[in-house]
C-alpha cells in the first residue's frame, strides 16, 4: 500500500480542458464605474459638447470617453491595454456593446489634437516655454469635466451631505516622458508639467491645463484657477484657494483680490499661497524679534513650527505698491538645541502671503493641507489611473488622455464618496479596485430579465448594492442578440 503524499507535494485536482462558455468576469464591479458614469448623465454631457464623430456607424463618443473610463479605473496605462476588456462577454453584455478595439482608441483620441496649433510653437531650438493652446475638442472635454463636477456636488445634496464650502488647491506636477515631442524640465528630465485643480472638500478635480515640460509652474497659472472657479456650482457659499510659491504670482493674486470675486457666486475668495523667498523678504523674517514667534506645532523629530506676523512691504512693481498690501506670515522651522539642518543651520524661514485673517497657526496649519489634497490627487492619477503615460507624440492626444485620467478620477471618488462607508471611503485607488472592481461575477437570464450575479462575497454585493441605489438608472431587459451591435 502506497503511501499517502503530503498535501504540498500535490495538486488535488485535474485541470478541465473544457473552456466555461458563460458569461463570467473576474471584474464584474467594473460595471460599478459604467453605472456611475451613466447615472450622472455623461454621455448627454458628451454629446451636447463633444462631436468627433467622422460618420454615423460605429461607436459614439461617450461609449468611447466610457471605455477609456473603464479601462483606467481597471488599471491599464495606454489605449493598447484595451485587450484587458477583450473577450469579456459579462461586461459586454452589462454595457450592452463591446469595448471598442485598441486602434479605435487610438482614431479617436488621435481626432483631439489640431495640427494648426503646432504651428503657433516656437522652433524647438529656441526651447523657449510656450503654453500650448488646448484645441477645441479637448475644451470640450473640460465643459465635460464642469458639468460632470455640477451633477456629482448635486448628488451629494441628495444625499444629504451638501457641499457648501469650495477650497481650491492648485499645483502642477510632472509627468516624465522619453518621447521626442517631450522637452526638459527643471528635474532635469523630459516630459510634460501639467497644472491640475482641485477642489479639496469634495475630492473633485476641477480644471487642468496639460502643459509642456519646460513650461514652468509659475507662468501663467491664473487660466487654470479661473478654469477650476467656473467649474463650481452656485450653490457653493464660500469660496478660498492655496497655492505654493509657483502661485505667488501678480495677476493670479490680482484677480482673487479683486472687488469683482464679491459679486460673484460664492462670494470673496480667500486665499493663502506660500511666499518667494526673496532676500528682502528673508531679512525682515530674521529681523522679526524672539518674542514675535509663537509656536504651533512640533514635527515627529522634534523641531519646532513657530509663527509671526511679518512687518513686509515688497519692493516689486509687480506687487503694486499702491494698491492695500497683503498680509505676510512668516513661518520659522525651529531644531531642537544641537540638531541641525543639512545646510548647517538650526532654523528654516518660510512665509505665507493671505488676504486671511485667521491666527496665523492655525492659517499656516489650513495652507499646509494642500498636501494631502493636490498631491494626493496627482499621485493616483499618474501612479494608479494612466496619467503617468503619454501615449502620443502628439500634445492634443496626451492632452486629452490627461483629461480622461481625471474624469475616471471623479467618478471613483463619487463613488468612495456616496457609497462607501469609514475608513473605505478615503481608500486609494489600489484598495478600491479589490474592495469593488475585481469581484468576479456572471451574467445569466431569468424570465428574460438579464441580471448579474456575484461571486460569494457579500460585502462587495452591499458595496454594489449602494451604487445602484444612489447612481439611479432606469433597468431595461434586452435581447441577447442586440448585444452583438457596436455603436448605439
């Protein structure tokens, strides 16, 4: 008699030969995403202001704009990662068309960029920053973008759980590329530096401006600003913006300032943006005496945050001295006694320039929260949603992946938003694609009534439970065989 083998010496099963014909996926809660996208009246959004269209058969632009969509939030980075969606006849039949092919995608991102504008460039070169013109189809998709921001802050209402107050946290970022269009930026890489908007109590990206790598942060930041105040809906009662230093900038400071912003929805805009540094501006931090700093805080290794208000009139024409100044508060990083910092010194200066009357700890505390709202926000774009992968030569087609990017990104944070519970609720992208997207389920038929059935997990099912419930869409039963159709 043999004997027995140890069970990790062994396979207990035989592998079937025979393929499973039934529509299955092992992605069911992707269709999560398409609920969402659907329910929040994209594909109107799309058609009122998107028309790319070369001719009537195929498919339309919003099932496109869904499947690049679909595709992100599953986690693919170019358009040739569509063969992720392949062959899936579960999501097909859930979307009631199948995913278009790879070189669809491509046609059709490829219609976004307006080869007239290249020739407003300068020569390469020159290499001389220059912001490139968004063509009018990726205008489009930031009208698409507003509208998408109006109707997520409107279900929010419904739900409960108004969004009264609209911070807005402006910072580009940089997206490295090794493509020949690319140029150099200040890293000392190549690749593009696009601005990104967002707005910090609803976690909505609100505007962008894909820009090319040398372009610096600093030049014109006030089109994305005005872009992303536009975007907000009238029912938001307060309004504020923060920045860091590339936001220090005259006319971006002279329009949140100016007496107009008070006529406007919203009303006033406060705004707090980290200072330049200059030498003038240095001096008069340290010439601030001892009894000035006060401190608020005191970081994990021990140095200190301490505050004052600085006495600070700059120089620049740029400023406008006559007009009122603004006000300064200076920030002074303090080590404990024989710590130093690496250039030497025991105390680092900052500066924040505000219209803000808050005590200036807790000011510096609300401007320092930017970083877990911006820069959160280009972190999942870029490492979890596509972002950080141009897939063209051609700025337009870059341009309008980007934007894709952040509309995928809305609608998952919509959906943590309005239907996540705890914890769940602030999970990054990683966690979400396990706590609601890679659930497997199938696609059967009863009393021709097309429904989906998960796999035996019944936290995913109240997760996908929730979306149905708040993402409300009227249900349809459908022939088998119009799902054969492409376009429609």
């Amino acid at each position: 008699m043999s004997a027995r083998l140890p069970l990790l010496h062994k396979t207990p099963f035989v592998l079937d030969a025979r393929p499973l014909l039934e529509a299955t996926s092992p992605h069911a809660g992707l269709l999560s995403v398409s609920r969402a996208y659907r329910s929040l009246g994209l594909p109107a959004l799309v058609a009122v202001n998107l028309s790319l269209r070369q001719r009537q058969r195929g498919f339309a632009e919003a099932q496109f704009i869904e499947s690049v969509c679909l595709l992100q939030a599953l986690g693919g980075e170019c358009p040739e990662d569509m063969h992720l969606l392949a062959g899936d006849d579960c999501l097909a039949r859930g979307l009631g068309y199948v995913p278009p092919k790879a070189t669809a995608v491509r046609e059709f991102l490829e219609r976004f960029h307006d080869q007239k504008l290249e020739g407003l460039r300068p020569k390469r070169e020159v290499q001389k920053s220059f912001i490139f013109p968004a063509s009018k189809p990726v205008e489009a998709l930031q009208q698409v973008q507003s509208g998408l921001v109006r109707r997520i802050a409107k279900l929010y209402e419904k739900q409960g759980q108004p969004q009264r107050i609209a911070t807005i946290d402006q910072d580009a970022t940089i997206i490295e590329s090794h493509k020949e269009a690319a140029y150099s930026h200040y890293e000392e890489g190549r690749g593009y530096q696009p601005m990104v908007a967002v707005w910090a109590e609803a976690d909505l990206v609100v505007a962008d401006e894909f820009r090319d790598g040398n372009v610096p942060a600093k030049q014109a930041p006030l089109g994305c600003a005005k872009l992303a105040f536009a975007a907000l809906p009238e029912t938001v009662t307060q309004r504020y913006f923060r920045g860091d230093s590339a936001c220090h900038e005259h006319e971006l400071l002279d329009w949140l300032k100016h007496p107009d912003r008070e006529q406007e929805p919203g009303g006033r805009i406060g705004f707090a943006v980290s200072a330049v540094m200059s030498s003038a501006l240095g001096e008069a931090l340290r010439k601030i005496a001892e009894v000035g700093w006060q401190t608020f805080g005191q970081e994990d290794d021990g140095t200190l945050r301490q505050w004052a208000e600085v006495d600070f009139v700059p120089g620049e024409k740029s400023e406008h001295k006559e007009s009122q100044p603004l006000r300064y508060v200076g920030l002074r990083l303090l080590k404990a006694q024989g710590v130093l910092f690496a250039d030497g010194s025991d105390r680092h200066f900052h500066a924040v320039i505000t219209n803000q009357k808050l005590e200036g700890g807790r000011l510096l505390d609300w401007h320092r929260e930017k970083a877990g709202t911006v820069e959160h926000t280009h972190d999942e774009a870029k490492n979890e949603l596509g972002g950080g992968h141009v897939p063209s030569q051609r700025f337009g087609v870059n341009s309008a992946w980007f934007k894709l990017v952040l509309v995928t990104y809305n609608i998952i944070s919509a959906i943590k938003g309005l239907c996540l519970e705890g914890e769940e609720r602030s999970a990054r992208m990683k966690r979400f694609r396990l706590l609601l997207i890679h659930v497997a389920g199938r696609m059967n038929r009863n009393n021709c009534v097309m429904g989906l059935r998960l796999c035996n997990n019944t936290a995913a099912l109240k997760r996908m439970q929730k979306v149905w419930q708040v993402f409300e869409l009227p249900t349809q039963a459908t022939a088998a065989k119009a799902l054969g159709r492409r376009g429609g």
